[in-house]
C-alpha cells in the first residue's frame, strides 16, 4: 500500500501575495496533475511545490 504524501503549494497570482495551500496525493504525477489544473482553473502565475522544507517543482502558467 503506498503512502500518501502532503506537499505545500504556494500559488502565486500578479499582484497579490503567494497563497500556502496543502496538498495530499500518491505520487508526484498526481502532484503535477493537480497544479496544472490549479493554474487553469485559478489563472495563476506560477505553482511552487516543497516536501519537507525541500523544492520539489515549481509550474509556471
């Protein structure tokens, strides 16, 4: 059974302070899916990942 992993996101949109938002998912595929959508659905910048005070990706819209 795999384990779930909890990730921070910091959504970034023109003019306005990043926004910290947890995500919990499988695998880092997953990950990716979600912060594609992120930026679609929300018009954002950019999604920055971290994992355990670490970078895991960073998305740019």
């Amino acid at each position: 059974m795999a384990l779930r992993q909890t990730y921070e996101l910091y959504l970034h949109k023109d003019g306005e302070p990043p926004r910290f938002e947890p995500y919990t998912c499988l695998d880092e595929v997953e990950l990716l899916g979600a912060m594609r959508r992120m930026i679609a659905e929300h018009s954002l910048q950019s999604v920055e990942a971290w994992r355990l005070g670490e970078q895991v990706m960073v998305l740019a819209g």
